[in-house]
C-alpha cells in the first residue's frame, strides 16, 4: 500500500503509450502496475477517448499509479463538471477513479480501451 502518494487508476488516453499519458508525468505520477476493476461497470467509446460510467457488468482494465498532485488529472478530465472522481478498492489501496457523468455512446464489451 502506497501512503505518501495519492492513487488514481486510469484506463484510457492515461495510460502508457496512449497520447496523455504526459499528463501523469505533470502529476508526478508513478506506475505501479496494470490491473482490471471488479465487474461493476460500463466503458464507453466516446471517439477519440473512452469514458466510464457505473453500474454495469464489465471489469474495466487500465493501470495504477502514485501521483503527487491531482490537479492535472482533474484539469483534463474536466472534474467536476464533467466527471467525477470515485475511490474504489485496487491491489495498492484505495485509488481514484474517473467516472464521466451522463455517458452515453458505443460501449467497449472488453472494458480494455484500444486493446
């Protein structure tokens, strides 16, 4: 378990390879590892990035990371306007996690984003 950071998981334009991944790297972030939630929700496609909402069945697959400051992530995801930040149970600890509120759109069946 991780004290001195905060964890977020990410899932989609966040992680390694994909175009914001950058953004992590202004919020001091840290990878941990790749891991997949528990099944309680729904990724969607929304284009050109994917977005979450709760309340499906779907295990969503992204990565964990430290970051030492959370306000890039939030700047980009448009918290809390247009999302929202829940903080669900991961193998490192507590970690946040971006819901996006009113998504509607395409759902991505694996929960995995550009796999």
């Amino acid at each position: 378990m991780v004290s001195e950071n905060t964890l977020v998981f990410v899932y989609g334009t966040l992680k390694r390879g994909h175009p914001n991944h950058d953004v992590l790297a202004r919020a001091d972030g840290h990878f941990l590892m790749a891991w997949a939630s528990a099944p309680e929700y729904e990724m969607i496609d929304l284009g050109s990035f994917p977005a979450v909402r709760e309340g499906g069945g779907t295990a969503i697959h992204g990565e964990i990371y430290a970051v030492g400051d959370l306000e890039p992530l939030d700047q980009l995801e448009g918290y809390p306007l247009l999302y929202d930040r829940k903080r669900i149970d991961t193998p490192c600890g507590k970690a946040w996690v971006y819901i996006k509120h009113d998504a509607a759109g395409e759902r991505v069946p694996s929960g995995d984003w550009k796999e």
